[in-house]
C-alpha cells in the first residue's frame, strides 16, 4: 500500500483531534455523579441538626413533665392558703342544721378535764354559770350563744415546771377530743374589728367574753357539738404572753324565768299612777319572735284589758344602744307588733291597740353595763 502523504496524515491527525475535544466538551457539560462531594458532603455531621433535634424537644419535655407529672399532695402552706374560701363558704352558709347530729355518748358536762399536769386559774366551784351569753366564730360571723356556761384558764406551764404545753399541742388536743365527741370545728377565722363592731364593738362584747382577747393577736378555734336535743359550743383560744390556754363551753338553752311578770293588778295600779308600766316580754335574741315563756305575759295583758272596757293601749317597743341605731328602731317596732298581733289573736279588739318602736331613743338609765342595757330592753304600756 503506498504511503500516505504528509498532508493527508495532518487532515487525519487534525480529525481526531476535533472528536476528541467535542467528546470532552459533552462530558463537562453534564452532571458528574461520582463526583463524591455533592452527594456525600463531609460538613455533614457539624450541621445544626442534631442539636436541633436535641435542643428542640428537651425544652417541650422540660415543659410538659410538671402536667405529666402527678400534682404533690398540698403542703401546710397549701393548705393555710385554701383556708380563706373554706371560711367564706361556712360564713356565707353557715346553719346548724347543716352540722351532722353527733351519736357519740357524751359525758357530763362541760366535757373536758384539764390538761395534764395544768391548773386552771378558776376554781371548778365557781367554772360553771349556771345562765350567760357568749360570742363565737361561725365563718366571719361572730355570734351568741346563751346557756349554761364553763369556762377557765389555764397557764400553759405546770405549777412545778415539769410540763409545758406549746400552743399548737394544747390546741391539738381539744380539737382531737371533740371529734372523738363528734364535734365539728366551725371556724379558724381570727378575730378583726370590723367582726368585732358588726355586734356593739368591745363594750358589748367584753361583758360576755371569758376567754383571749378577741383580736387577731390570738389564736380562736371555734367548734360545734351538735346532739338531737342540744347545741354545745366551745371556744379554745391561746395567748403566747404569758402562754395560756382559755376554754369556753356553753350548753345552749333558754333561760328558766325566775321572776315572775306584773300580774293585770299591778298593771292597771302603774298605769293609773304614771300611765304607763314597763314590761320585760322575752323575745329571742335580735328577733321579735315571742319566747314560750312570754306567754304569761301576754295572758295578764289580756286580763287587764278585761277588766277595764274603756281602756285602750299604746304597745311601745324599746332597746338598748347596741349595735346600729336604726337596726334598734327596726327590732323595736316588731317586737311591740309581735305583742298587737299575740292579743289581737287571743281576741282583743285592734281598735284598743296600737304598736309603736323607740329603739334605743328612750333609755330608762344609762346603757352604761349589762346591767343597765337589761333595764332598757324592754315593752312599754302606756294609756292612750
């Protein structure tokens, strides 16, 4: 075969050269896949998302664990802050009907024995008062009680140092020997003024009180012991200055009536001489609803009207200073109302009878003690 010329090997050579170029231009023009870097980067692992993933969920887990969590049982300071609504609830629905009859066998009054190893300054001969009113705590809400009543003091050091009692120990052992009587405590509210003033302020109050001042400065625990025929209030209180314990006990009853009413004689005799006679008609406490033991009362009225045709009456109500005045004039008026309505219903005229209330406008004496305030509550007849 002849050889090629010179020429001809150039064309040759000049041909590959241009396949060879053109191939290698379409091979950089496309994707590389093996190229290792796009798909497998090695800045991978130093990424954010990791701790992303890490940082992300543990503040959420942080988050939720206290509603995943079961809630604590309350602590002292848990409890003591419920208290106030606990308060509010028996104060604004506070009825005795509303505490369990207790059926444990109770023993003879007033219950209790002092605490071992103390002494009360109040001979047990002279404790127990036949008939006195008291203040408690019911809720908010300070109310009388009336009845037979115990109470004494007691310095919360024996007499020969061997025993201390802390106020928390002496308080906790009246509170477990009334449950075990089936008592419930009614109220843990401390004592204010504005609780205080809602009843007369501290003149009233401090005549009937027999215990640690009634201020927010003590501890006051009130409990109730109710029974199918009774009612008996306690009151145990605490003073850290000296540390003394103070228990009241009362049995609520009416009082038995030791004095005997005007019969219709010395009615019309006081009435001829002054024109008016005052006459002390028993009603419940801030009510005009007449007690049982009013009866008699009402039946000399009647006869005294009786005996004379011609007589006609002004049935006049009257208080004491406690408490708001307008409050007193208000009583007033339905107690001497109650009285019209008790003779009109045992068949006395309405014509004859009038009612008329003074509240504390009128007093007798001064309203200075119990003594006096007694004096001044009261029903007047006076001749029209």
């Amino acid at each position: 075969m002849p050889r090629a010329s010179t020429s001809t090997r150039f064309i040759l050579l000049a041909g590959l050269l241009t396949v060879l170029l053109t191939s290698a231009c379409q091979q950089s023009a496309e994707p590389a896949p093996a190229v290792p870097a796009p798909t497998t980067p090695t800045p991978a692992p130093e990424q954010t998302l990791a701790p992303q993933t890490t940082a992300t969920p543990t503040p959420a887990a942080a988050e939720a664990a206290p509603a995943a969590s079961p809630a604590p049982a309350p602590d002292p300071a848990t409890t003591v802050a419920a208290a106030p609504a606990a308060e509010a609830t028996v104060d604004a629905g506070f009825s005795v009907e509303r505490i369990p009859v207790s059926t444990a066998a109770l023993p003879p009054f007033p219950f209790f024995k002092a605490p071992d190893g103390l002494v009360g300054k109040v001979e047990e001969s002279k404790a127990i008062v036949d008939f006195a009113k008291h203040y408690f705590l019911a809720g908010k809400t300070m109310v009388s009680v009336e009845g037979r009543l115990h109470h004494n003091a007691y310095p919360l050091i024996s007499p020969d140092k061997s025993r201390e009692y802390s106020t928390t120990e002496f308080h906790r052992n009246y509170e477990n020997a009334i449950a075990a009587l089936g008592g419930l405590k009614v109220s843990e509210t401390q004592f204010t003024r504005a609780i205080v003033d809602a009843v007369g302020g501290l003149r009233e109050v401090n005549p009937n009180w027999r215990s640690a001042p009634p201020t927010s400065g003590y501890e006051h625990h009130t409990y109730l012991i109710r029974t199918d025929a009774n009612e008996y209030w306690i009151l145990v209180s605490t003073a850290a200055r000296p540390p003394m314990g103070y228990v009241v006990v009362v049995e609520k009853a009416a009082m038995a009536q030791s004095l005997g009413f005007l019969d219709a004689s010395a009615m019309k005799n006081a009435i001829d001489a002054d024109g008016r006679v005052a006459l002390y008609i028993q009603f419940d406490t801030d009510q005009s609803t007449l007690r049982p033991d009013s009866q008699a009362a009402i039946n000399e009225i009647r006869t005294l009207l009786g005996m004379d045709a011609t007589l006609s009456l002004s049935i006049e109500g009257h208080t004491d200073d406690t408490g708001s005045a307008e409050r007193n004039r208000t009583l007033s008026i339905e107690r001497a109302q109650s009285v019209r309505r008790a003779l009109i219903e045992g068949g006395v005229s309405d014509a004859r009878l009038k009612a008329e209330g003074f509240g504390p406008d009128r007093p007798l004496v001064s309203n200075a003690d119990e003594a006096g305030r007694a004096k001044n509550r009261r029903v007047e007849l006076v001749r029209l």
